[in-house]
C-alpha cells in the first residue's frame, strides 16, 4: 500500500442497503476525513478524525457514520442508504489537524444508490 | 455563513498565462490552499498561503491578500496537461477546510 486507498471504487446501491466505505492510509498521518463532492459543488466534509480513537461531525453528517479504531482505517458507513447520498466520495489524511496541513487524498469511490 | 467564490470555467490558450480569482468569507482564517483536480481524479495539493503575498512555486504562483479576503492562483506557460479543475479552500476557526466549487480550466493549443 502505497499513500491512501479506498474500496471500493464504485458501487451502485439499492436504496435503505447498508454500506461501508473503507479508507486506508500507510503515511502514519493522524487526522483523516471524509468527504463527498457533487456536481457544481465543493467538496463538503462529512466527518473527521483528528487522532485514533476520536471522531467529529463536519458539515454534512446526517445518515453517515465512521470509527476510528486506529491509525491507519477510517471507514464510513451509510446506515440506510437514499438517493440524495449519490455522490463522488473522497477519504484525506493529514499529518496533523492543524493550519498548515495539506491533505492527502485517495482515489475516491463512485456511490450510485437507486 | 461561510462561502468560497471561484469563476465556473475559463479557457486559454497552450503557452499563455491565466489567472484564477478565489474571493472568500469565512468565519475564521487559518489559510488558503489550492488544489488541481483532473477529471475523474482526486484533488492533488499545488499551494498554501497564510500571509499576505506572492508564493511562487515553478510555473504556478499562488497570491493572497487576507484584508481583501481574496486571492489567486497563477499559471504561466500553460501546458494541455493543465487542463483541470482548481479547487479554492479556506481553513476557517475550527481548523476545517471549506471549499469552491471549482474553476474548470479548458486549454486550447
């Protein structure tokens, strides 16, 4: 592993479905966050973790979950899937969750729910 | 609230230079960055101010102007593969990033 990954890359889901996004980082970063991205929108984050063992709301969190049990794993999960969660989703580490901290991004996952 | 303004989409020409305005109003100001974003790709980190000025890095330069809640990004030379989506962002009080929409960059040779 290589950076930051997440699984899967797409997926077409039927509405009220459970599904868990994975994201995993090998950078040893600290804080780590989820966000989605719609068309004609900004990137909204939807929850952030600035260390292990300690998980935050961001902008969007209502429906969606995550845990951070350790450094490496940030997984989201969308307890009932609706339509409005179609979206483009993207996982970002940083070393720190301070001001100068550039965010790392993975490749994003591609959620369909019908 | 909090808002990030950016233009929808510009074009240029192969070789020329482009200038991208971010105007923003946030509540807090922990510093600006800017991303590109291919199509289909994840946003890649290109710049960071958090003083007033000019930050110049390569072809890209990246100006702030905190008083004015303004800046820009930059390019000279522009090349095809420049052809992107640059992503405005501002770290507001809580430390959390806000983001534009997005300028979607169309070069022509």
């Amino acid at each position: 592993i290589a950076g930051i990954t997440q699984a899967p890359t797409s997926q077409i889901l039927a509405a009220g479905r459970r599904m868990t996004l994975r994201c995993t980082q090998d950078m040893r970063h600290n804080a780590m966050y989820w966000y989605r991205q719609d068309l004609g929108l900004g990137l909204r984050l939807i929850h952030y973790s600035n260390t292990a063992g300690t998980t935050g709301k961001g902008e969007v969190p209502d429906g969606y979950s995550v845990s951070r049990a350790n450094t490496d794993d940030f997984p989201l999960t969308l307890a009932s899937a609706v339509p409005s969660q179609t979206s483009v989703y993207f996982c970002a580490s940083s070393v720190g969750s301070g001001s100068y901290n550039e965010q790392f991004f993975g490749p994003g996952t591609r959620l369909t729910v019908l | 609230g909090q808002n990030i303004d950016q233009p929808t989409e510009m074009t240029a020409t192969e070789g020329a230079i482009v200038q991208i305005n971010c105007t923003y109003q946030t509540s807090g100001f922990n510093g600006l960055f800017w991303y590109q974003q291919h199509a289909g790709e994840a946003p890649t980190f290109l710049s960071y101010n958090v003083l007033d000025g000019l930050e110049e890095k390569g072809r890209f330069s990246s100006f702030l102007s905190r008083s004015k809640g303004y800046s820009y990004l930059l390019l000279k030379e522009l090349q095809m593969k420049d052809s992107a989506s640059y992503l405005c962002a501002v770290m507001d009080s809580n430390y959390q990033l806000i983001w534009g929409a997005g300028t979607k960059l169309i070069i022509k040779p």
